[in-house]
C-alpha cells in the first residue's frame, strides 16, 4: 500500500490542484535497515509500483523472486532445468499469496550494459 490513492492525483490547471491532499497519507516505515516518514512527494507512476526483476536461478533468488518480484531472469543450461527454475518460481510466488502468472521468467536472458561512448553515434567530445 502507498501513499497515494488512485485518484488523488488531479492535475487540475485551472483550479490549481495538483492533488486531493485527503487522499495522500503518510506511510511510516521504520525497519532494520531502512526507514522512512511521511508520504512520497511525487505520485505514482501509471503502472502503480516500479517493475522489479531478480537475477539469478538458485534457490534463495527464485524465493526472493516468487516473493517480490514482477519477473525473473536466468540463464538454464538445458530444458529441464529452465523447467524446474521455472517450476520452482511459481512454487515460490504460490507460497507468497500472489498468482502463478504475476512473476514472470526470462530464461536465456542476458543484456548487455555498455559505456554510451562505445554506442555508434555517441558523442565523443
């Protein structure tokens, strides 16, 4: 749960609203490692919460994943392994309350992160 509700956000030039300030709460956060007071200043994007991928097959990645993750991306040697990665995630997010569907699995994904002054047309100056 966020701070915003899904229509707090108004936008409204012409009566300068930018927000329904009724329907924006402070969320208190307060954990081991991380803590956080009051609402987030800005609204939420369209999608409602960013899109979280987990790399890695193993065991604790794919828990972490079924968990909290919208998708997975792993590299398996063989169909059977990308079969039981995959069967294992959908074990994991069954255990986490959410839906088989909701964690997606990109097996053979592997991107590829590069400085912009290596990209054709990239400003070398």
């Amino acid at each position: 749960m966020g701070s915003w509700e899904k229509d707090a956000w108004l936008l409204d030039v012409d009566g300068k609203r930018f927000a329904d300030m009724d329907k924006i709460q402070p969320v208190n956060l307060q954990g081991k490692h991380a803590a956080s007071r009051g609402p987030l200043p800005i609204p939420p994007s369209e999608q409602g919460q960013p899109v979280i991928f987990q790399a890695g097959g193993g065991s604790y990645g794919l828990e972490l994943a079924g968990r909290y993750a919208s998708g997975v991306y792993a590299n398996p040697y063989t169909i059977e392994d990308a079969r039981a990665q995959r069967q294992a995630l959908r074990d994991a997010a069954k255990r986490a309350g959410h839906d088989l569907g909701e964690v997606k699995m990109l097996a053979g994904f592997m991107p590829t992160i590069a400085s912009s002054s290596r990209c054709p047309g990239a400003d070398r100056s």
